[in-house]
C-alpha cells in the first residue's frame, strides 16, 4: 500500500497532460472557429509571395520587390484612361493610348533612377535618397511599374483584338481623310499630304516619298563633315539636335574602343535604356535597323510612340519592307527613314542623296509596340503579323490603296 502523498502526486501528474491537452485542444477549436467565420484560410504576407501571388488589402493589390511592401492600384490606368477619353486625338479614340502615356511616363522614371544612381555613389547617393529637395529614388519599385504598365498596354492591345485571328477584307472598304499634313519644308513646293485610316481602326497609312536617315549610326556625322550624312542635319554648335551630348552641351565623340573612333555619337528617340548616353549602342543604328521618321508633332495625333511597328510598301517596285518607329524629324516634313529601311525597298540607300520623292506608302500601327529597340528579327516578325492580322494586301487591294 502506498503512502497517501504518493497517491496525490500521481494524481497530479496525471492531471498535468491532461490539462496541457485541453488547451491546446481549446486553441485549436478557437482557430478553426475563426477561419469559418472568416469564410477564408488564414495568409499571410510571406506565404502569398512564396506562391508569386500579390495579396490584396483594402482594395488595393500590393507588390513586394525586395521584401518591401508598395502599394499599385491596379485601377489606377483604366481609370486615368477615361479621364481622359474626351483628350484622347481622333485618330485616338484608341483606348490604349493613354496607357501609351503612362508606359513613357514610367520609362522617364526608371531613366531618371538609373541617372542618378549613375552620377552618385556610396555615402553621397545615400544622403541624396534621404534629402526631402532630392526625388525619391527607388529603382527596384519603379521598373516594377514599368513592367505592370507594359503588361497593361499588351492587355489592351489584345483586348483591342489587334493580335487575333486574320482579319477579312471589308467588301467596299471604306476610309477618310482625318489628317492633313502641310509640307512646307526648304526647297520643296507647299502641299498637302493626307493621313488617312479606317473607321474602326487603328491603322493609318499615307504615302509620300522617302528621304534617306543616317540618324543612329555610329558613323552617321563626324566633325569634319565626312560622315554618312550632312554634318548640318544634326544641328550646329550650341543647337545641337542629333548628337549624344555631356552636360555642358558639348557632343561626345567615339573613342579608340567605339566603332567609330573620332566620329559623334548620333541619337535616336528610339534608344535602350541599359546603355549609357555616350555607348554609340544605344541608338537604332539606321544602316542595320529598318525604320520610319514621322514629324514632331503628327506621333501624337496619330497616336503612335517610337517602337511601334510599320510596313513601308514602294509602289514602283511591288517591294515591302517591315519596320520600328525609330525618330521624330522636322514638323514640316514627311516621308523618312533609315538607310536600312530605303536598301530594303530598293532605293538609292545614299543620306546624302538617295531616296525618292513619290511613290512610298507607310502604314503605322499606332499602339503596338512597347516602348523599346528590337532586333530585326522581332521587328520582321511583329509588323509582319500586325500586317497580316490587319488583312494584308487583300485588304489594301480591297481599300483601293494598292
């Protein structure tokens, strides 16, 4: 027989996991009470990033580049988008066109962060983050707003049903005039040249002549005017409007690891952005890249943004050539573009001298592009398909524009 304390500490021990047990049977009935009433499994921050999720609080959608929490409204676009509406230019009553806006805003942004971070470093960048007059630099955060505002754009393209099945040729095709361009360049006579398009559609087309663009090659002006082209097309000193330049306004010229050693650094509003100002690579090189040169000023109206894509036909030869909108030329001229662009459709490829004056049709596919150089492979096989998704040379026999 044991003694009576020996009794009531066994039953006190066996009382104690008991107890334990309880608890934890009670927290458990507690959690799963409040996950039911929640109608929903408990989430948390981490666990949504794991799976690659963005989680949503408060209506807004939140993203998490590098485990910091920054909040994207995601309705933000689509509701700028009808703010703006009635702004949108006739050729724009394109819904895309201001997302178009805000993907160039977003890419001056990222411009920015990358100028900054490139001119300060170490404890001087540190500071400048911090200075209240300084702008906020977050690089991380502001190419994620890039590459959201680029998906959007491609969204809406797609929704436009831009990228879909071929498109059949309208029986009848009709098209207006909804833009008058005036030439009233140097040496040629005033005339009109009409910018036409399909009710419907985003296309427009015009033909005209071509002058031939050595802008972007890296051997395009030199200082002793032995260039591609007319050292005079790329402004004068103090005026310069072609030229890569540093901050006193002086343009950079090559050195001994560039291509062309001794020769400016000519400019394209078409550029890639992970390239320094003074890298020669950075522009669309005219004499390997097929592109097209509209008026400062007509891009907007026209609703179109360096990268989009076109098809140039020469109406002499039958010849078609797939191509970027690469530059913006002089607001009172029309018919442009690369040297590459003028070997491809058989013209006399000279800058200096070669092109035409007639014959040349450009058709424009305002809001298909992102923003960006292309290869040309990419640049043959995205305007080819716009091309033919918009329906092809049947539709331009259909038109009566060919």
């Amino acid at each position: 027989m044991l003694p009576a304390g020996s009794i009531m500490e066994s039953s006190v021990l066996a009382r104690r996991p008991v107890g334990r047990f309880g608890l934890v049977v009670l927290a458990l009935m507690f959690f799963f009470m409040a996950t039911l009433v929640n109608g929903q499994q408990p989430q948390t921050w981490a666990d949504t990033a794991r799976r690659g999720e963005r989680p949503v609080v408060g209506g807004i959608r939140w993203q998490l580049p590098d485990a910091r929490i920054v909040p994207v409204t995601f309705g933000q676009l689509s509701q700028r988008s009808e703010q703006f509406h009635s702004q949108t230019p006739l050729s724009g009553q394109i819904a895309c066109a201001n997302l178009m806006v805000a993907l160039k805003a977003s890419k001056l942004r990222v411009e920015r962060d990358e100028r900054i971070a490139t001119t300060t470093s170490g404890p001087d960048r540190d500071s400048a983050t911090k200075d209240p007059g300084h702008p906020a630099i977050d690089l991380q955060y502001d190419l994620k707003i890039l590459e959201h505002n680029e998906a959007e754009l491609n969204k809406c393209l797609a929704a436009s049903n831009r990228t879909t099945a071929k498109r059949r040729p309208e029986e009848g095709c009709s098209i207006f005039q909804f833009l008058s361009f005036r030439i009233t360049h140097d040496g040629e006579g005033v005339h009109d040249i009409p910018i036409r398009r399909q009710p419907e559609s985003f296309v427009v087309f015009y033909e005209s002549g071509l002058s031939v663009d050595a802008d972007g090659a890296p051997n395009a002006y030199h200082p002793d005017n032995i260039g591609l082209d007319d050292l005079a097309n790329a402004g004068a000193p103090g005026f310069w409007e072609g030229l890569a330049q540093d901050a006193n306004g002086d343009p950079y010229i090559q050195g001994p690891d560039d291509p062309f050693p001794g020769y400016y650094i000519s400019t394209t509003d078409l550029f890639d952005r992970t390239k320094a100002l003074s890298d020669p690579t950075r522009y669309v090189d005219a004499s390997k890249i097929p592109y097209i040169v509209l008026p400062t000023g007509m891009e907007k109206k026209v609703a179109a943004h360096p990268g989009d894509f076109a098809v140039v036909f020469n109406l002499q030869n039958l010849k078609r050539s797939p191509a970027i909108f690469a530059d913006t030329g002089p607001p009172n001229r029309i018919g442009e573009g690369s040297i590459a662009l003028a070997e491809s459709l058989g013209l006399w490829s000279d800058a200096r001298n070669g092109g035409t004056t007639r014959g040349i049709l450009y058709l424009v596919f305002p809001g298909s592009g992102n923003g960006r150089s292309r290869p040309i492979e990419e640049i043959n096989a995205e305007a080819e398909q716009l091309f033919q998704v918009w329906g092809g040379i049947e539709q331009l026999t259909a038109c009566g524009i060919w």
